[in-house]
C-alpha cells in the first residue's frame, strides 16, 4: 500500500493549511472498529457521550462503529444506548483489521474536516477531542498524536505494569507538546480528513491478519512530509485484561511486532528486488547479533538475580528479533482472527 505517485508529487501543500488564530467550528468523524468487545465499546461510547468542550467551539460529531466479527455482536450495544451524538453502525465479517479500518473511511461523511481514531478498550478524557483539535489549531498538523495509558488489573505483578511496554507510545515523557515526530497508531489519533482523498491511502489489507497496518499508514504519511504533532493532554487510557497483563503475552506482542518490519521497511523504501533482498539482509544481520546480545544480558540478568526487570526486557528483544526473521522469511502471523480458528 504505497501512497500513490500523485499524492507523492504534491505533497503536503496540496492538503496542509496553516493554523490560523482563531478557532472556528469544525466537523468530526470518531471511527471506531471493534471485535467481541461489546462492554468495552459501551464505557467508549458512555466516555464519548462526556466529551466538553473549551479549548475549541464544539464541533459537528458523528461516530462510525465497525463490527469486524463474524456475528455482528456489537450491533446492540450500538443501537440500545441513546447517545449524545449521531452513531453509524457498520458490519465487516472478513476478518482483518485493515477491513475494518478501511471500512470506518468509506462511511465518512463528505466534507467531515477531521477524523479521530481510537480502539473499543479504551475510554478517553472528557476533554480528549478538545485537546486533539486544540493542538492541531496551534500547530497546524495533517496528524495530531494523543498519549494512550494502561490500566492494569488488581494483583498485576509490579515488573508487568511497570515495565513501560504497554503506554502508547512508549516513552512518551520523552515527547514535548506539538513534537513534530511522534509515533501514530490508530489508538489515538486525529487526522485531516483529506489526507484519505487519494484512494490509495488506506489501510493495507496484507497487513489484515498480522497487524502493522497503522504503522505502515502513518510511516507513509511521515514520508510524504505531511505535518505532525504531539498533543500531550489528549489522553486516552487503554483497559488491559489480566490474559494480558504476563511476559506469555508480551513475548508474543513482541514477536508480532517484529514479524512486520520487513513488510514495513520494503514498502516504504524499496523500488526493486535488489533493495528488497539488501534490506532483508541488514535486517537480518541485525537481529541475529542482537538476539546473542540479548540473550547473554538476559543469563547475566538471572545470575545476578535481578528479577523480572533484569531478564524481561532481553527476551523481549530476543521476541521482537525472531518475529523479524521470521518476517524476511515470510512465515505468516496471524495476530487478528476469530478466535474460533486459533490453535
């Protein structure tokens, strides 16, 4: 899925504007996909019905639900709630991500100036969207980034909720307000509606089943120099189930995340077979000398008997190395299916 020659050609002038000073009213579209979570999209859809506003005048709101599994079970969550703002509900029974995604874009209403993304096990601020539009009117982004926090379960182990792998995205102290390079995933973000006027900037369905399709979307954007910018107050927290909140999960997380780079990098920067094979060997060159790294600092970690924070953070890496490998090999992973057909 590359942005097509003509979106690379005129760039961000065809699409960007500057901020202006004063805030005018806007329209917005909440695109939402869920999958067999319908207590989840409900306290979503309850903290959409909070959103206030000050910073901006309140904008023209309308919220896209996509249902991406096989049953359609989020249907009465959807149509039981009289929500503050107008709601569409739409069914995607391929599975994929990226189905659903595109899916949300399609029903977009013409003319919407802004789209705002976020997944069904979060629940945002009151004044989440305030603050998304608010830093887009100072900075005049193409994409606003948002902070996305975990909150755990009782009893989750110190070393799990401490180890900042869950925060999206990570290390996100380290971002200033209206950084110009944060890292966008569809779990917070804001868009320029128009950005998706070229057809081929959507979501890549190669990506469906393993995930690395936002990755992949907002990299692409990044390098089309479209305008982007870090909202520090715009703040979502993100419900992380105890079936996740262990190194079993995180190890596989990691492995999913690797297994994409090489589709990622190869999209983005390979115009030939020859860029292609060079990529996948410095890529693989690299992963196997930082998975001995890793795994000597992960044996020095258990010797010295650091706990959980000493050994975690090397077999994480070691995860992530593997997935890469095993993405310039080409073995599928299939992170997103029905749960009926997983092993």
């Amino acid at each position: 899925m590359d942005l097509s020659e003509t979106a690379l050609a005129q760039g961000p002038q065809a699409l960007n504007t500057a901020a202006t000073s004063a805030h005018t009213h806007s329209s917005l579209a909440v695109c939402i996909c869920t999958f067999r979570r319908p207590e989840g999209l409900r306290c979503l859809l309850k903290g959409l019905d909070k959103q206030i506003f000050s910073a901006v005048p309140t904008p023209s709101i309308c919220l896209i639900v996509v249902d991406n599994s096989l049953e359609g079970d989020a249907s009465e969550a959807c149509q039981t709630g009289e929500w503050a703002w107008p709601l569409q509900y739409l069914h995607e029974p391929r599975p994929g991500i990226s189905h659903a995604r595109n899916m949300t874009l399609a029903a977009v209403p013409a003319g919407t100036d802004f789209i705002a993304m976020i997944d069904d096990d979060e629940i945002p601020d009151p004044d989440w969207l305030d603050q998304l539009l608010d830093t887009q009117l100072k900075s005049g982004a193409d994409i606003v980034v948002g902070r996305t926090t975990p909150v755990f379960p009782a009893k989750t182990p110190n070393w799990v909720s401490g180890s900042g792998f869950f925060p999206k995205p990570q290390n996100p102290d380290t971002l200033r307000e209206l950084d110009s390079d944060p890292p966008a995933a569809t779990c917070n973000v804001l868009v320029r509606a128009t950005l998706f006027d070229d057809s081929a900037a959507s979501f890549d369905t190669a990506l469906a089943l393993s995930g690395g399709e936002d990755k992949l979307l907002f990299q692409s954007f990044k390098l089309s120099g479209y305008k982007f910018a870090w909202a520090a107050n715009a703040h979502v927290r993100e419900s992380i189930p105890a079936e996740r909140a262990n190194f079993i999960y995180m190890w596989r997380e990691s492995y999913r995340r690797g297994c994409v780079k090489y589709f990622v990098k190869r999209r983005l920067k390979s115009r030939s077979a020859l860029r292609s094979l060079w990529i996948a060997i410095r890529l693989s060159v690299y992963s196997l000398g930082r998975i001995g790294r890793d795994l000597l600092g992960a044996i020095l970690a258990c010797l010295g008997h650091h706990g959980h924070r000493g050994w975690v953070p090397h077999a994480l890496n070691v995860a992530d190395s593997l997935g890469t490998i095993a993405g310039v090999l080409q073995i599928p992973n299939r992170h997103y299916r029905p749960k009926r057909f997983e092993c």
